[in-house]
C-alpha cells in the first residue's frame, strides 16, 4: 500500500530533506584530490547533527557509516574508509538521508574528483538527466511505470545501461515504503500516482553492462565488468501541479 502524506508529514519531511540537499549542495565544494571517504562521511554527520537531527543510514540494517561513499566502479552501499583516499580524476557516488522527527529524506549524487575525463562526466550528465526525464511522470494520473519507462528510454539512448537489482522506493515515515520503483520498464503500469505520494527516485546508470555484484563486505556493490558508474537521487512529492523536489537545493531556494 502506497502511503499518502498529510500536509504535517510533509512539512517535517521538507525539513529534513532541505538538511540533506545542503550537504550535498556543499560536498560539490568539499570533494578533492586527497581527501578520504571517511572525511565526507565525517562531515555528513557533522552537518546532520549540527542541524539536531539523526543520521538516516548509520545502523540501517546493520550499516555501520552515516553516507554510503561509492567510488569509480563502485555501484551504491560503498562504505566510507580512512585509507580510501580520493585520487585526481576519480568519481563518487554520496548517497545520504536524515530523520527528523520520525520522518525520511534521502538523496544522492556523484561527484568528479578534480579534472575527469570526458566520458565519466557524461555519465555523471545523463545520470542526472535521466531523473528529471523521470520527474517529468511524477504527477497525479501518471502510472509508476512511466517514471521508469523515461529513465530507461533516457539511459540506454545514450548509450549506457540502468541498474536493476536495486530500485527506488517509497519514503516516509521508514527509509524504504511501498511501491519499489525500478529504473526500467514498461509504459502504463503499475499504481496511478496522486498527490501526497513520496518517492526517492534514483537512477543507477553504468558506463558498460548493468549487471552487479556484492563485495565480501556484504555492502558494497562494484559494476561486474569493472566499468563506472555513477548515481542521482531525490525525495520526491506527487502533486496535483508540478512535482516537489525536497532535497534539490535549487529548486528548495526557488520555492522560498
């Protein structure tokens, strides 16, 4: 069952999502050469509970940081390490969340790492638009296949695949709701959207082959055939008019 959010429940979650679009905002500035993934885990805690509020992800079914840090070839779920230390050229995926007063956010970016090449800021470039060909679905009357279908058609158009044993969910009150919203699929099926819906869509999209594999740590997920891959994220509300985006930093400052 798809939960419809009251007024008052997405308010707190606006809140709690304009905490995690800042710190994505500003890991734009903080991501360098030489930095380590432990330090933007860090500095992801550091700003969540400045702001009183919970890290989303640490102790999420056992995950034992406050951001998921993938880099290069690494898919999602990359945990944060002091001895990761970010070379010139490298990409990282941030996935990140806060709880405020019992209610989710949730979003992702990646990131280039210095001076990349041309081909992994493509792949960052369609990654991000390929959400926003999604967004374009997210309203009331749409069927939730719609917003996979335009991910896909998006994706693989541009000569890159879409991930898909992980998917984007429903958010709320937990971390994952119902429905799963894959990144690929069929036009036309599934529920039909209405207002107060909330989802965190998030493309997974790879340089070469969308297949997967989990690493011995039992988290983090690498590409099979050692290709990049990169990653966007957002809380999402479903409206009558135009979609809500609750942890986009611009389009928070636009609504003000």
């Amino acid at each position: 069952m798809i939960i419809i959010k009251s007024e008052k429940e997405l308010q707190l979650m606006r809140e709690a999502g304009a905490v995690t679009a800042r710190i994505l905002h500003e890991l734009s500035e903080m991501i360098k050469p030489g930095i380590t993934t432990k330090e933007v885990d860090d500095f992801v805690e550091q700003i969540i509970l400045e702001n009183r509020m919970i890290p989303a992800f640490k102790g999420y079914n056992g995950y034992p940081a406050n951001a998921c840090t993938s880099v290069n070839d690494e898919v999602v779920h990359g945990i944060p390490s002091k001895t990761r230390r970010l070379l010139e050229g490298d990409i990282i995926s941030v996935d990140a969340g806060t709880i405020y007063k019992g209610y989710y956010s949730d979003a992702a970016r990646t990131y280039p790492v210095g001076r990349t090449d041309e081909a992994a800021e493509r792949l960052i470039t369609v990654t991000r638009e390929s959400f926003y060909e999604g967004l374009k679905f997210c309203k009331a009357g749409f069927r939730l296949s719609d917003i996979s279908h335009a991910i896909q058609q998006y994706v693989e158009n541009n000569g890159f695949s879409v991930v898909r044993d992980y998917v984007g969910h429903g958010i709320g009150k937990m971390m994952h709701e119902e429905p799963q919203i894959p990144n690929y699929g069929i036009p036309g099926r599934g529920p039909r959207l209405a207002a107060g819906m909330a989802f965190a869509i998030e493309p997974m999209v790879n340089e070469g082959d969308w297949q997967i594999k989990v690493m011995t740590d039992n988290w983090t997920v690498k590409t099979l055939d050692g290709k990049r891959s990169a990653h966007y994220e957002n809380t999402v509300i479903i409206t009558e008019e135009e979609p809500l985006l609750l942890t986009e930093l611009s389009a928070i400052e636009g609504s003000l």
